[in-house]
C-alpha cells in the first residue's frame, strides 16, 4: 500500500463511463481509506431485488439505460450520506451523473459543514468497456442498452468534467490498465493534487 494514504482527502466521487472500473475501485479505496463505498447503482440495483416503491419505479429506466431523475436521485443520496458511517467521508460511485446532480451533492455537503476532496475521472477506450461488459450478464449490459448508457453519459455526464476542473478537483486517471494499477494511479493522483487543507 502505498504511503500517501494518509494525506489524501476522504470525500470522493468516481467519474467514468459505463464498465471503466467505478464500483471496483470504489470498493478498494473504500477499503484503504476506511470510509463507504456508496453506488447508487447498486442501491437501486437493490431496490428493484426488493420490489419496493423505488424498485418499481427506476426498475424500465435502467433496463433502457437512461438516467434516473434528478430529484428521486437526491433523495437516495441525502438520505444515504445522512448516515453515521458517510459522516467521516465517502467514495460515491455513479453520483453525480449531471450538473443539476453535482449541485445538489455540493449543497448537501455545504448543510454538513463538508466540501469534496476530489472527483476522480477514470479514462477507458470505448471498445474496451464493450469487451469488459461481454458475459457479465446485467440486464443493461447488452450491447443496444450498453451503447445508449455510452450515449447518456457523453451527454449528460461528460460536462461534469468540466464542471470539477473549473473547481480544482478533476483528477485524470488512464483505467485501461490492471486494476491494482489502477489503483495505484488514483492515489497517485489524489496524494499529488488532492489534499484537504
Ligand atoms: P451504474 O451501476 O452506476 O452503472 P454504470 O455507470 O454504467 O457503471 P457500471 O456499474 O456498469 O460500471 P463501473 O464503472 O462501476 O465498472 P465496474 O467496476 O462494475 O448505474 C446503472 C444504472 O442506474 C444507470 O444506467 C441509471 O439508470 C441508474 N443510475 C445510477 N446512478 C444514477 C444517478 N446518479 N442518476 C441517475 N440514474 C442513475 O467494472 C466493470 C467490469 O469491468 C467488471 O466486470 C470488472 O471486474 C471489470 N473491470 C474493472 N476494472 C477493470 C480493469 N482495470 N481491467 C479489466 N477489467 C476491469
């Protein structure tokens, strides 16, 4: 492990493209900076399992792969983030998605007195993320439903790439490499660039 951990803030968002590594990576660094691993996907991943009122109402917007509305997607977030274990910090992955997504995340930060440490964006050629999807067997990952989450997140979520480097807090990483590497990059990047003051 490398010997920076320490220095290297604790609230984070994961950026990438559909399969470029956000939930496994969330779940290493989670692990090394002891703080949750959040995935909106997952959650609501399990809240269609449960059949509950969410599950029921997100469950054809996944599987057409569009976004979820903002607003269902705030109250998912507070709610999750109001949490004593979120209190120390966070690693979200897949939220935000938009703009409208990031301010609302800056906001509910802002009511706890918090702000990000940084938003790590994981860079994968498109084909790869193709190839990595083949055979993993999630109702969104066949290849029409796979290309128009690519076309969502060229459209809605690319802008907040530059929304984070407008803030200071982008941090690049190229992802088409081993995921330990990947993981090494990551806390390359935050202990040059993203520390808390
Ligand atoms: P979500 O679950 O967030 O899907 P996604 O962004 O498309 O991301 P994935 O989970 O497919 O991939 P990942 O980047 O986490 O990669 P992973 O680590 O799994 O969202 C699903 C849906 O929920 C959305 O389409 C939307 O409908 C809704 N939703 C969720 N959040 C929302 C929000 N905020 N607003 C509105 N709607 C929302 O890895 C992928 C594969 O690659 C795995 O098999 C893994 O083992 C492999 N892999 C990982 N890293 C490497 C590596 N370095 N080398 C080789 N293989 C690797």
């Amino acid at each position: 492990m490398g010997g920076g951990d320490g220095r290297v803030g604790r609230r984070l968002v994961l950026l990438g493209p559909p399969n470029s590594g956000k939930g496994t990576q969330a779940e290493v660094l989670a692990r090394r900076l002891g703080v949750p691993a959040i995935s909106t996907g997952a959650m609501l991943r399990e809240a269609v399992a449960e059949g509950s009122g969410l599950g029921s109402r997100v469950d054809g917007i996944m599987k057409a792969g569009e976004l979820v509305d903002d607003e269902t997607m705030a109250e998912v977030v507070r709610e999750r983030l109001a949490r004593a274990d979120a209190r120390r910090g966070f690693i979200l992955d897949g939220y935000p998605r938009t703009v409208g997504q990031a301010g609302t995340l800056e906001r509910i930060l802002d009511e706890a007195g918090q702000r990000l440490d940084a938003a790590v964006l994981i860079s994968v050629p498109e084909e790869v993320l193709v190839d990595r999807a083949l055979g993993r067997g999630r109702a969104d990952d066949r290849e029409e439903v796979l290309r128009e989450r690519f076309r969502v997140f060229r459209e809605k979520t690319e802008p907040l790439i530059g929304y984070y480097r407008e803030r200071s807090l982008l941090r690049e990483v190229e992802g088409d490499v081993p995921i330990r590497q990947v993981t090494e990059r990551i806390v390359a990047a935050l202990d040059a660039g993203g520390r808390s003051e």
